[in-house]
C-alpha cells in the first residue's frame, strides 16, 4: 500500500504546462527588472546610503545574487526529502499569494546571515554578470525539470512550501529587492547622474 501512495505522490508531483510557464515568466521578467535598475549607475549611485541604517544598491544587488544560489539550493534540498502527497496548498491561488506576499515591502524583515552583503561586487557590471549567471541557469533548469517539485515539502516563510513554490519565491525575493533599489534611487539625494564616472 505504502508503494502505491508513492507512485501517486510521484505522479501528481511534475509541473503542468500552466505551472512551468508561470514559473518561466516569473524568472524571466523579474531577472530583466534587476538588471534594468542597476544598469549604468555611477559610483557614487552604486553606494549611496539614504542613512546608517539603509542598503546602498550595491547592497541590495548583492544580497539578491547570494539569495539567488541559497534559495535555488533550498529548493533542491528539499527535493532529497521523501515525496508526499501533494499538499492543498501546492495550487495556483496559493502560487499567485506567496509570490504577492514576497513582494510586499510593508512587511520588513532581516536577511539571514548568507545573504548579508559583505562588498563583494565593486561595480553593478560585475553583480549583473553573477546575477545573468546563476538566473539563466534558474531558467534552464525551470524550462526542462522533470522533477517532482509538488510533493518535496519543506519550511517557508508563512508555513510549508514546496519545491516548485520556492523557486517562485527566488523570483519574488528579487523583485522584492529591485522594489528596494528603486526606492534607493527615488531618495532626493540620491546623487544626480552626472557624477563621476567609472575609472
């Protein structure tokens, strides 16, 4: 009997069309929103801080390509956990509700240790390049798995999640973040484009 749930956890844990091309688009459009925020940005735009508190763009860019392997890696973690079946809350109401709730930005939270930057790209060339990296590997991988991600469940941020749903919270996590950037750069001192420029 045990088998036989299995066979039908594992069936009913591979992506449907509608499920893999939400997850395509949600990668897709979200990579070319962080790329367009922090493209051609002087050093002074790069780390500019609206106070002692606050993320520079260089801050917020670099915390979403640590987040980009560390959720990625999450998601395949979870993948090595025993099938079951598949959650009520692996449907696409509840999809479309976590990736709004990533979004979100009334809601503040602190980064995990991984993910705090550390100055790790000096210029937004070099954190475009690690980002176009490691999403459009993300997106190979979303366009081609056939791996069970329904009915590998784990931890989330407001209850379980299953694999599939927290590769849509990577998307979601970096738009959260261009959301940040775009604050940045809407703050009245943000310096003015002319600048100095790169040497």
């Amino acid at each position: 009997m045990a088998s036989a749930a299995g066979l039908t956890a594992a069936d009913n844990g591979r992506l449907t069309d509608a499920e893999r091309a939400y997850l395509v688009e949600q990668l897709e459009q979200s990579k070319k929103d962080v790329l367009a925020s922090i493209a051609g940005l002087t050093p002074a735009q790069w780390t500019f801080k609206a106070g002692p508190d606050r993320w520079s763009v260089e801050q917020c860019a670099e915390h979403i390509v640590l987040a980009e392997g560390y959720i990625f890696g999450g998601s395949q973690k979870l993948l090595e956990t025993p099938a079951v079946p598949r959650p009520a809350a692996s449907n696409t109401e509840m999809d479309h509700k976590l990736v709004t709730g990533v979004e979100d930005r009334s809601h503040k939270l602190s980064a995990p240790e991984p993910l705090v930057p550390a100055g790790k790209f000096a210029t937004p060339e070099e954190a475009a390049k690690a980002f176009k990296e490691a999403r459009d590997a993300s997106i190979a991988y979303a366009k081609t798995t056939d791996a069970e991600l329904r009915v590998h469940v784990g931890p989330g941020p407001a209850g379980p999640i299953d694999a599939y749903q927290l590769l849509l919270l990577m998307a979601s996590h970096s738009v959260r973040h261009t959301l940040q950037i775009r604050e940045v750069e809407a703050n009245p001192n943000f310096p003015k484009a002319s600048a100095s420029l790169w040497k």
